[in-house]
C-alpha cells in the first residue's frame, strides 16, 4: 500500500490567511462609542453627515468621499490592497496583520483630507463664531479628525 503526505506547510499557513481574508473586512469611518459624543449638542456622526453631504445652510464638504470614493482616493487605497495582499501571499503578514494596516492606511486618507483644507471656504459669520483653528474649514477643537475609526469585521 503506497501512502502519500503532504507537507507543504507554507501553502497551509497562505490557505488559512486567505480564508480569513475570505471572511473578515475592515469597516472605516464614525462608530462606536466616539459616534456618539456630543457637541454642541450635535453627535458626531450626525456632524459628519451634515459636513461630507451637506445641508441647506451649508455646503458639501466631501472629505470622507474624497478619500475613498474618488477615483485619486480609490487607486491609493487599490494600490494599498494590492501591496498588502502581496506581503500576505509571501508570509510578511498574516491576513488581520494585513487588514489592520489597510484600515490604519484608509483612516490616516481621511484624516488627511480633513486637514487639507480644500473645500468650499467658511462664512465671514461662521469664522467669526469659530474660537480656534479659524484657518482650518473643518477642525476647531479636532473633535471629528479625532473620531474616525477603523475596526475588522466579519463579512
């Protein structure tokens, strides 16, 4: 009787981190408890509805769709994947090693656009209410810049 074996335990470890890829995503944005903090009587997430969508008092300010949803902002985070699924196939990192940079790369794009100031320009009265960071369209005290998140979730 011929008994074959299989040894192949570099191709078993990249089987289990590709099944967990297969499973698991990373969620990126305003959640959890930081979602729910107020200011000014406004909770965050509602904050940063108001500002990516805008309302009839202001404008747009799409920092959160400037980072993932325009074509600049998704070919980073396209070349990002493809970087991380390269260092999981070769054994650098294991798939949540892999999702956990993914969603620390994502969340640092939108912090990025947050702070980089280009959007439609404050009112002269909004300015003036402002106490700090007049200069900056959406940070004051860095209430939302401080509220984005990312976490692994199962898919």
């Amino acid at each position: 009787m011929v008994r074959i074996t299989r040894k192949t335990p570099k191709l078993d470890k990249l089987q289990k981190e590709v099944k967990y890829l297969s499973k698991h995503g990373v969620k990126v944005g305003v959640f959890g408890s930081k979602a729910e903090q107020e200011q000014d009587g406004v909770k965050i997430y509602e904050y940063a509805l108001y500002l990516n969508f805008g309302t009839v008092f202001m404008p747009e300010r799409p920092f959160f769709d400037k980072a993932v949803k325009h074509k600049s902002g998704r070919n980073l985070i396209i070349a990002e994947q493809k970087e991380i699924l390269r260092l999981v196939y070769n054994g650098t990192l294991t798939g949540k090693q892999g999702l956990t940079q993914l969603g620390i790369f994502i969340k640092q794009q939108i912090q990025e656009q947050i702070m980089s100031n280009d959007f439609a320009p404050l009112k002269a009265k909004t300015i003036k209410y402002k106490e700090k960071n007049k200069g900056n369209i959406l940070r004051e005290n860095d209430f939302l810049l401080n509220s984005i998140n990312y976490e692994i979730v199962r898919i």
